[in-house]
C-alpha cells in the first residue's frame, strides 16, 4: 500500500486521534442495537492501547445538521465500546477545544477517550480548515479507521490529516483497501458485477463506471424496473425513476458497443403491494400488470444470473436483488448469495443492506470479503478517489 499504516508509525505515549465508523443503529431506550461497527475498528484500539498510545477516538453520529442535538450524543456508544473492552471509556461533551485538552492532559497511556459527536460542529460536513486545525490540535498522529466515511471529504476525514502531524489508515482502512482494490484494479477474468438495491439514480454511474472493467453487468433488484421499463415493458407500481429511463437505454447500447453482457431480469416476482404478506406471483417481464410491482428476481432469472456467475472468477456484489427484509421476496438475494458461496471466485459484497443481506441469510464466511462501506466501498469497485484515504501521508 502506497500509503502510511498504523504499523509505521511509533505511538507509545503519543496521543493518537482515531476517527472510527460508529454510525450504529440505537433503540429508544440508548442501547445499541448492532456492534458490528464498533467491532471493526477493535483491532485498531486494542492495537493502540497494547502499543501504549493515549487512545483519542471520534465519530460522526446520525445527522444534527451541525449543531448540538441532545439525542445524538455518542454516550449510548461509549457505553457500549466500554462494555466491549471490560473498561472504562472517557466521554466528553464536546469535540474539540478545552474540555477534550484538559481529559487528555489527564489521560495515561492505554486509556481510550470519546469526544463528542463530530458533526455538531458545521465545520465538520464543510471541511472547514479552522475545525480541522482543532481537530488536528488533539493529535500527535491521526489515524482513519473509518473506511464507511471514507468517501466523503469531512474535516475529521479529510481536512484533519493536512494538520496533523503524521496521517496514516488504520487496520480496517487498510484491511478494505489492500483487499479490494487489486482485485477489481486488475480483476481475474471473467469479472461479474451485480447491481441490484433501490439507489437507482446513484448507481446508473456504477453500471456506466463498471463497462470496460466487468465481461458482465447482471442488473436486479429496484435498479432493474428503469431498465425494464426503459426497453418497453410495463412495469406497474414498481419502484422506478421516470427521468433515468433515456440513461438507461443509452447504458443498454453503450453495453452493446463495447462488448459488456448487461443482463436483465427475465421474469420477476409482483406483488399486489409493498408487503411481507402481500399476494405474489412470478410473471415474465413483458407480463406485469397493472397494480402489482416487482419487488424481487423471478426463478428464471435466478437460473440465468445462476448460469453467468458459475464461470465468474471475481464477482463484485452491491444491492439486494429483491426487498429481502421480508422473506416472500428474499429468494432472489439468498440465491445468489448461494451461488456465491459455491463458485471458485473471489468475491466481493459491498452496501450496507447488501452486506446485511448476505449475513441474513448466514453466508458471510461464503464470500471472499463483506465491505463495511456502502458508498466507500462503490468508489473502489468503480475506480474512483477516495478522498480521506487519499488525504494520508504517503509511505
Ligand atoms: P445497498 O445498501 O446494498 O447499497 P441500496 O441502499 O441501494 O443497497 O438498496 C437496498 C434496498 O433496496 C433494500 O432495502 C431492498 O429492500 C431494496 N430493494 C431491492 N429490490 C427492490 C425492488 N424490486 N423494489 C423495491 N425495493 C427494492
Ligand atoms: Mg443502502
């Protein structure tokens, strides 16, 4: 890796600002509800306290739209990552200024310390150099462990590496970055990219970045009705962007000029609304009628993407095919995932609800990597910058 990692870096007794992912969903009553992201950036923390450093951690939390907001305080977190480590965590009210300075002063090294929510400050979502000085202020080495925000230029993402004194990834930056970017920079061939979810407008360029790189382009999910529809077939109430129909065929031709499969679903499942128990039926594409919506692939489809993926050697996965959060439409995604699971691939799964989608249905060892970033993790299959990582010192 062309950039500096933790591992070159000496941080005993160091105060080591580290901006971690703790974006977690959490219940009414404070608790949080899945680890899962404070989990990855443990062997980062438990790395840094072994190592002696003074462990300055922060994090954004929800969307206070820059100001203060009572109920997205990050204390329901400390407590957790405190219950995680056995110990206790230091929380301070604000993120940067003299309350922070003054719990560092008093911190020894190996203890591990909060600050507040880093988009009460307006400074943070505008990559403001002052805030980002501040930021830099608690730092003698600054650490980016949060690969899920990675791609977006915020001032504790981005802007603090300028100031600081040394910038380096963390072991999940890393870890996400030395294991996608080889494998779709220089993918194994045949290379099959599936786009899938309801993102539809954000991903057309997914689909457009993929041609060139990926022999195929299997497209499902919300995603695949513009298409459907685009093409002439009537897709009722499904989920669809009107106004990304023309982009839709023009990707349909670009695809044909350069030598890229897109594939298409065949046939869908309708149902007649957007429920769990809702009537449903699988129908050809040229068969929806009038009232029903598509919310997952069809058998049909599930054989033909079945069929492409069983020669693919790298796959890239990011969007469910179908609504899988309830099980009449889950067939689809689990499939898939299945196959996944099966074929001599590497494979990697991207998104937030596509890697929720494949730990659902408990295939997460089947897969090669399951990305903790959704928009990050886009940028790296697409081959596009990522700016808090390209913000790092070089080696
Ligand atoms: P990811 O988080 O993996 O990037 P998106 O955020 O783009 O994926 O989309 C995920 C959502 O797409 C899921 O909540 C799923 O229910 C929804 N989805 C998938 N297929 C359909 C469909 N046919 N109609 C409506 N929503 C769908
Ligand atoms: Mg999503």
């Amino acid at each position: 890796m062309d950039k500096k990692t933790l591992k070159d870096v000496n941080v005993k007794d160091k105060n080591v600002l580290v901006r971690v992912d703790f974006n977690v969903p959490v219940d009414d009553d404070g608790n949080v509800t899945d680890d899962t992201r404070i989990e990855a950036a443990l062997p980062t923390i438990k790395h840094l306290k072994a190592e002696d450093a003074k462990v300055i951690l922060m994090a954004h939390f929800g969307r206070p739209g820059g100001e203060v907001q009572e109920d997205l305080r990050l204390d329901p977190v400390a407590k957790e990552l405190a219950n995680i480590l056995g110990e206790e965590v230091i929380k301070t009210d604000t993120t940067v200024g003299d309350e922070p300075q003054e719990a560092i002063a008093k911190m020894e090294a190996g203890d591990v310390l909060l600050v507040e929510n880093t988009r009460f400050n307006a400074g943070e979502k505008s990559n403001d150099p002052e805030f980002s000085k501040q930021l830099a202020e608690l730092a003698d080495v600054y650490v980016n462990d949060a690969f899920g925000a990675a791609h977006r230029a915020h001032a504790s993402t981005a802007g603090v590496a300028e100031y600081a004194p040394e910038a380096v990834a963390g072991f999940l930056m890393q870890n996400e970055i030395e294991t996608m970017k080889p494998a779709v920079e220089k993918p194994e061939q045949p290379y099959v990219a599936i786009v899938g979810g309801a993102k539809i407008s954000d991903k057309m360029s997914t689909v457009e970045n993929l041609m060139g790189k990926a022999k195929t382009i299997l497209i499902g999910g919300g995603m695949a009705n513009t298409f459907i529809k685009a093409q002439g077939h009537e897709v009722g109430d499904s989920l669809l962007e009107e106004d990304q129909m023309d982009l839709a065929n023009e990707l349909v031709e670009k695809a044909k000029a350069k030598g890229v499969e897109l594939v298409l679903p065949i046939d869908v499942v309708v149902a007649d609304e957007f429920a769990a128990d809702a009537n449903n039926k699988a129908v050809d594409i040229d068969e929806i009628e009038a009232g029903w919506q598509a919310l997952d692939i069809g058998p049909k489809t599930i054989e033909k993407f079945a069929d492409v993926l069983a020669d693919a050697k790298t796959v890239t996965w990011n969007g469910p095919l179908g609504v899988f959060e309830m099980d009449a439409f889950a067939k689809g995604t689990n499939e898939v995932a299945k196959v996944l699971g099966e074929i001599d691939a590497f494979t990697i799964v991207g998104g937030g609800e596509s890697a929720a989608a494949v730990k659902k249905a408990g295939l997460e060892d089947a897969v090669t990597h399951i990305s903790t970033g959704g928009g990050a993790s886009l940028r790296v299959i697409e081959g596009k910058p990522l700016p808090a990582f390209d913000a790092l010192n070089d080696k």
